[in-house]
C-alpha cells in the first residue's frame, strides 16, 4: 500500500460525518483511502484495473447510500465493511462471467454484505432503466429533461441555450418530452 | 393535447409547491373529484423521485470518476498487482503459512536429530537365502558320509546345505533359474524337487547386476520335466495384482500369498516389485506368479524392521537372462513368453499342484 495514501486515512466518524453534512472533501478522502485495497484484491483475482474501478465504486456508492439513508450503524470498521461489499460484488461479477472463483485470496476479514448488495442492485436496475429511458429519448429532448431535472438549470436558461423565442414555448417542449419519457419509463 | 400538457404543468408545480395557496385549494378539489388527475400526480410524483434518486446517484458517479482520476492508478497496479514470479505470490500470500511451516520443520528436524542419536533405525535389505546353523550342518555330513556310501545308486536323498534357497525351471532339460546370492561362493550346488530327489547342478550364468544366476542340472538321473507349465509376464505388473509365490524357507515346499504393491523396490529401485507377501530366509530365488500362471518376478528379499515389504526382480530381466545363455542348449521346450500359460484358468490348488514339480530347493555347500 502506499504511504502517501495510507497517511490520510480519515476515521470512520469523520467519514460518515462528511458525508451526511455533503463534504466533498470527505468522500475524497474516503475513496483515496481505500482504493488500493480493493484494487489488490481484484488484481490477484482475476481482474483488471476497470474492474477495480467499477467494483470500488460501486461498493462506494452503496456505502454512501446507507449512511445517507441513516441506518448505517457502525458496527464494523468502515475499511472492513467496504472490503467486504466489493469482495461480495465481484464475486458476483464473476459467476455471471463463467470465470474462474475458485481460489479467492482475501486480504481483509469479511463480513456478510449480501443484504446490502442486493437492495443496492435493486437501486441500480431503477438507474440502467432511467439512463435507457433517456436515451432512447433523442435530442434535444434529452438534453432539456437532464439540464433541467439533474443539473438544476431555470427555463430561464434552457430558453437560452437552445435558442427558443419564449419560456413558454421552451417550458411545451419540456413537458412535451417529459410525456415522452413518462411513457417510456413507466413501459413494462 | 393542450389540456394534458398544462395539466402536467399545474402538477409538477403543484409537487414542487410553486402553486399559491388558492391554486393549491383548486387543484385539490380537482384531484378529489377526478381519479384520473389524482391518478396522474401519484404518478408524476414517483416518477419525479425517481428522476431524484436517478440525478443523485449520477452526481455521485460523476464525483466519484472525478476522484478516481486523481489516483496514480498505473502506479498502484503495478506494485499490488500479483507479482509475474510466482515465488513472490506465493510468499505474499501465505507469508503467515509459510512461517509455520518453517518453525515446524525446524522442530521436526530437532527432534529427528535428537531421536537419531538415541537409536539407531536403518532399513536394510536381506537377502532371503538360508543360513543353517554349523551344528546341524556338521550332523547331517555324517548322515551324509553314511548315505552316500549305503546308496549310491539311488537318486541322492535331501541333505540341507550351508544356504538354501528356491529355484524354478525354466527349461525342461534342467536349466534353473534362482539368485545370485542364493548359490555365490558355493563349493557345490545341488537341487532337491518336491519329492525329495537331489540333482547336482552347476553355474552356467550368473549376472551380478540383476542379482540372477541360471543353474544346469548335471546329474544323469535326471530325467527331464515335461513341459513348463508358467509363461514369463512381458508386461509390468499393475499395483494390486495378486500374486504367490513357492519357495523352500523349510525343508517342505511353502505358499505365500500377496499382491504387488509398488512398481520400485527397496530404496526406489526400478529393477524390483515390491510386494505384499511375507517371505522368510530360503524364499530367495522362488517364481512370483499371478492369477494366471504368468511369471511376474523372481523373489529376491525384503526390507527388514519393515513387515510385508518383499521384493522381486522384474520379470523382463528373467528374458535378459536367458538370452544370455545358448538358445540351442536351453532346448525347445524352454519358458517363453508367446505361449499360453496351462495354469490360467485352474484353481490356486490345481495350479500348486502343477507347479511343485518345476520349483526346487537349492542346496549351496
């Protein structure tokens, strides 16, 4: 592991303090902290540096979520329990892929994740569904749907930037694309 | 069209509580009163949640790729990925196992040391020939001097020797096939069969390499044996194959039962079976055959402080051996390889009582 990383481990508390005050600096800190740890596990199994990078960020997110979500008890340490979750996502990944698990060599202690795991892959369906639904919208639709609803833009600003002669008629061509995507977010 | 798209309008702004509290009234009453708008806000509402949860999660992938790029990710494979010696890997692994293991082996090794130095345990081979004790040697030559001077016309009447072993025959004109170090430095060498009768036989080959020597019946009461009921195995032998042997480890003709259990013999020698049968000194020289009456090996010793640990030369040096020797003095009716054995088929019993005729005692004086 490397000393430049390893020195600013920031303890646990900082970390889900950080987070549920929205500190980007925390979050930073904690994905520096242990990214080498899983990079090493995925390396020696069967894995490449994207693999690592999915798999870290994917326990990331889910460790992010739970103490968002304010029933993340600290139980374990955090280092500990994000080993764990990214050992049981990879050995997921793997069985999916038909690729060899069979010797797993662990550098951690583990504990049983599979609760989380699967509540976050529940999550992430929700979220492959959304991110296919826009784009199977097409422009500009896309573009006006995720300026206004993910980057917060006014319809001040969207008239603006694609050049519509008044809001009103920026704000139809709004709901008339968010009707689209209704119908296909909500098609079985 | 129109209605529907202000519609959604009036709903979202009415979700996002941008509608005045009048406004708020009347939408209200309209949602009470129509299941189809109700319909739609509940909807609308979780699809905007889930736009939510959706633009959320992307941020924080966003922020997540953000910090990912700041890490020297190149750097850090390389020192963690595992290393191409497989040495290395195998010590970053099992560094806890690896230094167990060691400590066990030093205290092993300690108390191998310390255990060597309080007795002395070797395995040794022991050359299964008979050694009789010089008293009874000295009697049976005054039983001798008596016999030999009452009936000398008569085939010789057993008389044990200093050794003793086990011969077999391998042609039916008197050739003998035994080991080396049953007849080595003999002064005289005869043959008894299993009625009793004694032959003199002299060394016409010996190959100290194999531990073989091939014995010809010299003595004109001999009549010759009709024909050689074993076949020699060409083949190796499985592990677990039963086998038997006869021999001479008395003064009556003596079974022993086993199956080979290894292809190499004492300390690895490939020459040699090990097998499972419990020999006594006299077995030295004794047929080891299968099931079948084929001629596995020759019995040659056993591991002592071992139990059941024999060994038999290959049978394949048996053909070395006889080819060793002048085909045309060996005579037709010699042990092949290409003929069918006349003991395959027949009972253990039948088939001793075949074979007892062609397995001799051997006699070293």
């Amino acid at each position: 592991m490397n000393n430049s990383l390893k020195s600013s481990v920031p303890t646990d508390r900082e970390v889900i303090l950080g987070i549920l005050n929205n500190s980007e600096d925390a979050l930073n800190k904690l994905y520096k902290a242990y990214y080498a740890m899983v990079l090493q596990f995925i390396l020696n199994n069967n894995g490449d540096e994207d693999d690592a990078k999915d798999v870290y960020q994917e326990g990331i997110i889910i460790l992010y979520n739970k103490i968002k979500a304010g029933n993340f008890e600290l139980s374990s340490k955090l280092k500990t329990y994000i080993y764990s979750v990214c050992r049981r996502i990879w050995l997921k990944k793997l069985s999916l892929n038909s690729k060899k698990a069979g010797n797993i060599t662990d550098y951690e202690d583990v504990f049983a994740v599979e609760e989380d795991v699967e509540h976050h892959e529940e999550k992430d369906a929700a979220f492959v569904k959304m991110q296919s639904a826009l784009d199977h919208l097409g422009e500009p639709c896309k573009t006006i749907i995720q300026d206004f609803y993910i980057h917060n833009l006014s319809m001040q600003d969207i008239c603006e930037k694609f050049g519509y002669t008044n809001t009103d008629n920026a704000k139809t061509q709004k709901y008339k694309c968010l009707q689209r995507l209704k119908k296909i977010f909500f098609q079985p | 069209m129109r209605n529907d798209l202000e519609l959604d309008a009036i709903i979202e702004d009415y979700l996002l509580g941008k509608l005045n509290a009048q406004e708020t009234e009347a939408f209200e009453q309209l949602r009470r009163n129509d299941a189809t708008v109700d319909h739609k806000v509940v909807s609308h509402k979780f699809f905007l949640e889930s736009m939510g949860t959706f633009a959320e999660q992307l941020r924080l992938k966003e922020q997540l790729n953000h910090i990912h790029s700041e890490i020297d990710v190149e750097g850090l494979a390389d020192t963690l990925r595992p290393h191409p010696s497989k040495i290395v890997q195998l010590w970053r692994k099992n560094k806890s196992v690896v230094a167990v293991a060691a400590s066990f082996i030093v205290l092993s090794l300690v108390s191998i040391y310390s255990i060597q130095h309080n007795s002395k345990q070797e395995a040794n081979y022991e050359k299964m020939s008979r050694e009789l004790s010089r008293v009874k040697q000295s009697q049976n030559n005054l039983v001798l001097d008596i016999k030999a001077s009452t009936q000398h016309n008569s085939p010789k009447k057993a008389n044990p020797g200093n050794f003793g072993g086990t011969g077999f025959a391998v042609s039916t004109n008197g050739y003998i096939l035994t080991n080396l170090h049953v007849v080595n430095g003999a002064d005289s060498l005869y043959v008894q069969n299993s009625k009793g009768e004694s032959f003199k036989v002299k060394s016409v080959y010996t190959d100290p390499q194999n531990d073989i020597a091939i014995l010809k019946i010299s003595d004109k009461h001999f009549n010759g044996l009709s024909t050689i009921p074993y076949t020699i195995k060409k083949s190796i032998s499985n592990i677990g194959e039963n086998v038997y042997t006869l021999g001479y480890p008395k003064d009556d003709i003596v079974l022993g039962e086993g199956s080979v259990s290894s292809r190499s013999g004492f300390i690895g020698d490939t020459t040699q079976y090990q097998v499972s049968i419990l020999v006594n000194p006299g077995n030295s020289g004794g047929p080891l055959l299968d099931n079948n009456g084929n001629l596995v090996g020759i019995i040659s010793g056993k591991q002592d402080q071992t139990e059941g640990a024999a060994f038999a030369i290959k049978s394949k040096y048996i053909l070395e051996a006889m080819r060793a020797i002048p085909q045309d003095s060996l005579g037709v009716n010699r042990l092949g390889t290409n003929k069918k054995s006349l003991l395959s088929g027949l009972k253990r019993t039948k088939q001793i009582e075949k074979l007892e005729d062609y397995v001799f005692m051997i006699k070293v004086y």
